[in-house]
C-alpha cells in the first residue's frame, strides 16, 4: 500500500465541489519516490464541521491500519484544526503558508503595494531565516519600521506564526512542501473525471477511473527511471552513487544541490571526537553562512539550514564539506528509504 510507504506527510484540502450536491471533496493526499502526487483515499463530506472531520479522520486512520502520519498540511480552517488534535495529537500539523501569504496583499494593501522593501523584507523574514530568534528578530523590527504594531490582523497571525512560518516547522520532515498544493493539483486532475453534474454513483466509478490513471504514471515512471541512462563524469562519485540508489527526479534534485555547493566554501573551525565542525559561507549571491557538524568515520551530520530534515535529502553545504573531505558516496544517514 502507497500510504506504508509515503504516509510520512499527508496534504488535506476541502476546497473543490465535485458533484452536483454541492458535497466537499476531501482528497488525503501524499508525495511517492517520483516526487509524484498520490492519492490515499478520499471523502465527499456532508458539511465541514468539528464532529464530520473528527469521524472523518477516524474512519480514515482506521482504513490505513491505524498508522498516524508524522505530518499534516492543511488550510486555515478552525474546525479542522481542533479535530486534527483530538484524532492526531502527535502529528505535526501546519497551514498552507501559499494561502496566508495571498492575504497579504488584501489585508496589508497600505504597504504592500506601495514602492517600498515591505514585500522584500517579509520574504526575507519568512524564507531566508534558520533559527527561531532571527526570525522573532526581523519581524519585530519589519513590524515597526513600516508602523504595522497595531495592525491586528497581522498581530493575530504572529499570534499563530508556529502553525505557519516554515522556520518552526524545518525540523520535522514535510517532503520540503510549505503548502497544500499537491492536494489542490488533484483537484484540477479530478476536473477531468468528474463535474458539478456527476451523481454519487457516477463518482465512484470515475474516482476509481482517475486512481488507475495515477498509478499508470507512477509506474511509468518506475521504467523511466529504472532504465535512463544518467550522464555523468566518471570523477563525480557522489553524483554517480546518487544515480545507483535515487529515482531518476529525486536525483535531479541532489544533483540541483551539489551543483549550488560550487558557490560555498566551507572552512574547518572546531573539532573533537565526536564531530568536526565547518563553516560553510556562500561565496556570490546572497550572504549566508551555516554551521555544519560532521561525524569522523561515518560521516553522520547535521547542517543548521536542517534542509535534510524538512526534505530528506543532503542540503549544499553538507555536500561543499563532504565534498572538501573527499568523501565519494552518500553516507546511509542521509539517505532515506522512501526516495
């Protein structure tokens, strides 16, 4: 079953009507080893409120054996939230960050689209902070600076700012996604099967039509991969070792990384038995350093920027120090199983 094996992180929505009695489509949605969207079942609800979603969600976690997912992205929606604790209370659950983001230019419009560095510096607030104290750091001084203290929307969502803001949430493994885009892209691919006229017994049918559609492109892909050849330099080690033990676009995406490690350097700056620690500084572009600790021997590691955590695959600057160190395969600690 694809849920025991991609079941970490799960995508929910309720936003798209497939039938002609108006009912919420509810897909439970996952990522595979392809980067794939899929599918682990799916409801057409009554209403959207507490009780519904509570039995919703037992009914659910019954059908997939009882296995909690580690993760839930879902939308904004209070009713949802309160059943998600009650029925996953050690699942991690955050918020679309696309759909809080798109209000900002409805409730901020003053500053938003004024010819100023507001949308800059809460981009730089949201996306480009490692710790939690930069980020506390740089909204409080973005919140005075464009005269946004009293402004209480925005004072509500500091409020809840670890259900949304990805700094609070990088330590948790999500399949490196901040929204419920997947689910929302199986709303449009369910576009095509069912409409606003399909009656329930229609949708059925059509719903298992669309699931055999998925598992035809996932199994596509299983060939493709499987049987591509991946051009490249017999000196690239790491990058030769990816390609025995990835999927043709999880490879892609490591490959993306060790090339953006070319623009760090990472220097040695401490060191014991126990593990040596590099600071790995970009070299053009925007200035970042991070701090990556690497284990002599096995080579187990872990960079601030906790890429490989939120992700799960080795972030570019544990590959500029594995690199540097002459490392030539991937160490089995980052390597994940499900990709």
């Amino acid at each position: 079953m694809s849920y025991g094996q991609f079941g970490e992180v799960v995508f929910f929505d309720t936003t798209y009507r497939t039938n002609k009695y108006g009912m919420p489509f509810a897909p439970f949605t996952g990522v595979n080893h392809h980067y794939q969207t899929i599918q682990f079942g799916c409801a057409l609800l009554q209403d959207e409120t507490e009780p519904t979603f509570i039995w919703l969600f037992h009914i659910w976690i019954e059908a997939m054996r009882g296995q909690h997912p580690s993760a839930i992205i879902t939308d904004q929606d209070a009713a949802m939230t309160t059943a998600i604790k009650k029925v996953f209370p050690n699942s991690r659950h955050r918020l679309c960050l696309w759909h809080i983001k798109k209000k900002f230019a409805e409730k901020l419009s003053h500053v938003y689209f004024k010819k100023s560095k507001f949308k800059g510096d809460m981009k730089s607030c949201i996306h480009h902070t490692y710790k939690i104290q930069e980020f506390e750091e740089k909204w409080n001084k973005m919140i005075v600076e464009f005269g946004l203290t009293h402004n209480t929307w925005l004072n509500d969502l500091y409020m809840i700012r670890e259900s949304w803001v990805p700094v609070y949430h990088i330590n948790t493994f999500y399949a490196g996604m901040n929204t419920t885009s997947r689910s929302e892209g199986v709303n449009s691919f369910f576009k095509a099967f069912v409409s606003s006229k399909t009656n329930l017994k229609e949708f059925v049918v059509r719903y298992d039509q669309a699931l055999k559609e998925i598992v035809d492109k996932q199994n596509q892909e299983d060939f493709v991969s499987e049987h591509t050849n991946r051009f490249i330099e017999e000196s690239n080690l790491i990058l030769n070792h990816a390609a025995e033990i990835y999927t043709r676009n999880i490879f892609n995406k490591l490959s993306d990384q060790l090339l953006v490690a070319l623009r760090f350097k990472a220097e040695e700056v401490d060191g014991d038995d126990d593990f040596s620690t590099f600071s790995v500084t970009s070299k053009i572009g925007y200035p970042q350093t991070f701090t990556v600790k690497i284990k002599p021997g096995t080579y187990e590691g872990y960079c601030e920027c906790q890429y490989f955590e939120f992700k799960g695959l080795p972030c570019k600057h544990v590959l500029k120090v594995l690199t540097k160190l002459d490392v030539d395969t991937i160490p089995s600690h980052f390597i994940l199983k499900r990709w």
